[in-house]
C-alpha cells in the first residue's frame, strides 16, 4: 500500500507498493519471540535491497522484486510461524478444510531429500505411488531416468503427464510408471489396529463447515476402544497446521476438557478458548462466554497413549501433542517440535499480489496464565534416522510401541 510508503525512499512501483504492504503487516503486529523493529525502521533496514534489485525498471519494477526481499526479511525473522503463503498453499489450506488433498496433481508422497535420493516418509493411501507399491520407507534414486531430487519430483509432476519412477525396498530395485492426479480424501486421519495396539495417523488439524478433523480423531478413538484397543500411537511426525481451535477440540477425545488463552498485543484484550463435552467456547476478557462450535459425537477415551512428533512437527499439530502431555495424557516421543507452538496468529488478509503473509501476532497462554513453550519437548527423545527408515526400522514407532507393552 503506497500511503505506508516513507516520502523519497523509492520510485512508486507495483514492488514498492507489496513492499510497503508486507513491511507494515510484519512490522506493526508482529508479536512473536523474535526481535523485529516497528514497520517504519524495518522498512529502512531492507529498502536499500529493493532499491537495487529495482534500479534498472523504476516504475515498472514488478512483485517478484518485492517478493525475493520480503522471503529474505522473514528468513532474517527466523520464526517459524511468520512464513509468506502463496496463493497455491491458500488453495490446498482451504481443500484440507473440507477434507481434501492438495489442488494440483500429485502422486501422493511426502519425501526426504538425502544424498542417496528421496525417502519416502509417507505414501497416501488411494493414491498413484502407493497404488503402484510404494511405501514408507523407499528410497526413490530416479525419476525419468535422472537422479530423484525434491525439484525433480516437483518438475514431473507440475508435467501432469506419465512418468517413470525407479526406487529401492531395503536394497532390491523396483520400478513403477505413475500418472500424478488430484487428490480427494486422502489426507484425513487414517486408523490401523495390529495386535491390539491403535495407530491414528493425523496429516493437519483443518476443518470447515463441512468437515472436521477434530470430530474424525474422536470417532477414531471410539472405533479403537471398542475395538479392545490397550494403546494407541498418535503419529503427528510432519503434520501440517491447521486450526489452533481444532487442535484443543481433538485432545478432549483425550482429556475431556481444556483451554488457552490469546494474548492480543493490538487488540489489547484478552481471549480464552475452553472446550467442554465437545462445544468450543469463546470468551473475550471482560466479556460472556459464548459457544462457537461444538462436534456431533464427542467422545472421552480412556486408553493409554504415546504421541510421535519430529522436528517437522508445525504450528496446530503441535498444540495438540503439547495439550496431551500438558494434561499428563500421553507420553510424547521424538524429536524438539518446529517450533511454533507458542505463537499464532496472522496479519490483515491477502497480500496485494494475491499471496497471504502470515505474522505471529498471537501469544499462546495457559489458563493459568503461564506461557506455552515455543516447542515440544519430548518425554523421550528419538531422532529421525533415515538411513534406518531405509534399512526398513522405525526407531521413533518402535520405542513408542514398548512403551505401551
């Protein structure tokens, strides 16, 4: 927005004008754990790299300038909250929101860049790789006869056209022939149940009108309790984020109840976020408490559970571990969470380039008052190890299944 602009500091342009928007979005409410100046002095601090990259169009310069300085001013920030969402990434939010997957055809793998190659950290049942034979724990070495790598994979399938795929499975050679497409539910919580033991996979803590993550978690735990359950893992390792609401509603299929309350830095006042018998309150400080939402089949389970994070563990997917050990619910295993628990929050609406511009605006508090943690620490620690994930082990799993035996 150019009236934010300081008077001489550029030539007005559509790079000028994202710039000016982004600096005061960060600047004014930013509210996080890193040290970021008032917008005015942020945007003295960068405009000299915009300056540059804008000096041979002037009034042309486009956002792509603006964009590669606002990345750079939130790579300085270093909170993992504060991240700058494309207009793609808004899109498969609001699909995760109503139970989807993401919009653009994939072949339905999360992946680990190595040196080796891509290991496969997840394969979503119902779609193209895992129809085809992968699974977690493969290591992808080519992908159209080149070596895998994450832009390789993302190259082939933004071509939406067939295409080959060579891997290995604890050292024998396979192939397969994968056609990306778009997918549908497949990335809602998934239930196994081996040897009397539960394994609620969750990929986010999204929800809508239509949809509730919060509200599959519960009918999850029932389905294993009556299943004769005597444990149940909740893997929330590279779980994306979701709704903080919706995280504090999926552990009361736990803990029954809960809170936390937002600390509004601009807003100025107060407000907690409580959950009893699945109904979602709302009370702004000095206000009345006041039903927001409430899930149609609540549920309270009592069996014992561990919960697996890793560092790629974000945002709402780490509330919802931090409210199970919080309450003394669950044993948490892994590794350090992302690092954005204690925080949320976002700025003003889209970016005028379309894309969304997310600032950690929101301190998370205890009922009590006390602040969150900006990470989870697990109960028990257990790195991510790859190269035995390859080796077809799963340290992080098995730790957690002696544990519960």
């Amino acid at each position: 927005m150019a009236a934010f602009a300081l008077v001489g500091s550029a030539v007005a342009s559509p790079a000028q004008d994202l710039f000016d928007q982004a600096t005061f979005l960060i600047g004014f409410y930013y509210n996080g754990p890193a040290k970021v100046p008032p917008f005015r002095e942020l945007r003295r601090q960068y405009q000299p790299e915009l300056d540059r990259l804008c000096a041979s169009e002037g009034s042309r310069c486009g956002f792509d300038k603006a964009k590669q300085v606002i990345e750079r001013i939130v790579r300085d920030i270093a909170d993992p909250f504060t991240v700058l969402v494309t207009r793609d990434q808004l899109i498969d939010d609001e699909r995760y929101g109503a139970g989807l997957g993401p919009a653009a055809p994939r072949i339905g793998v999360w992946v680990r860049e190595t040196p080796r190659g891509l290991v496969v950290s997840e394969a979503f049942p119902g779609e193209p790789a895992y129809e085809a034979g992968l699974r977690r724990g493969d290591l992808i070495t080519q992908i159209a006869d080149q070596p895998a790598t994450l832009a390789r994979l993302s190259a082939a399938e933004a071509a939406r056209s067939p295409f080959s795929l060579r891997y290995s499975r604890q050292g024998t050679a396979r192939s397969a022939t994968l056609t990306p497409r778009v997918a549908e539910a497949t990335m809602q919580p998934r239930l196994e149940i081996n040897n009397n033991i539960a394994y609620l996979r969750i990929y986010h803590l999204y929800s809508s009108d239509s949809y509730s993550t919060a509200q599959r978690i519960h009918e999850a735990a029932r389905r294993a309790e009556q299943a004769g359950a005597r444990g149940m893992v909740i893997d929330l390792r590279d779980a994306l984020t979701g709704y903080d609401s919706e995280a504090l509603l999926a552990a009361a299929a736990f803990t029954g109840k809960g809170g936390f309350i937002y600390d509004r830095r601009f807003q100025g006042l107060d407000e907690t976020h409580t959950v009893e018998n699945g109904r979602l309150y709302v009370q702004p400080e000095g206000g009345e408490k006041e039903e927001q939402s409430a899930l149609e089949r609540p549920y309270l389970a009592r069996i014992p559970v561990v919960v697996l994070v890793n560092r790629h563990t974000y945002n709402s997917a780490e509330m919802l571990a931090y409210f199970l050990q919080a309450a003394g619910r669950a044993k948490v295993v892994g590794e350090p969470t992302a690092g954005a628990l204690g925080m949320s929050g976002s700025a003003e609406g889209p970016l005028i380039n379309g894309d969304f511009i997310a600032v950690s605006s929101l301190r998370m508090r205890n009922l009590d008052g006390s602040p969150f943690p900006l990470k989870v620490s697990p109960d028990v620690l257990v790195e991510d190890d790859l190269e035995a994930l390859v080796a077809g082990r799963d340290p992080v799993l098995e730790r957690a299944l002696e544990m519960l035996r």
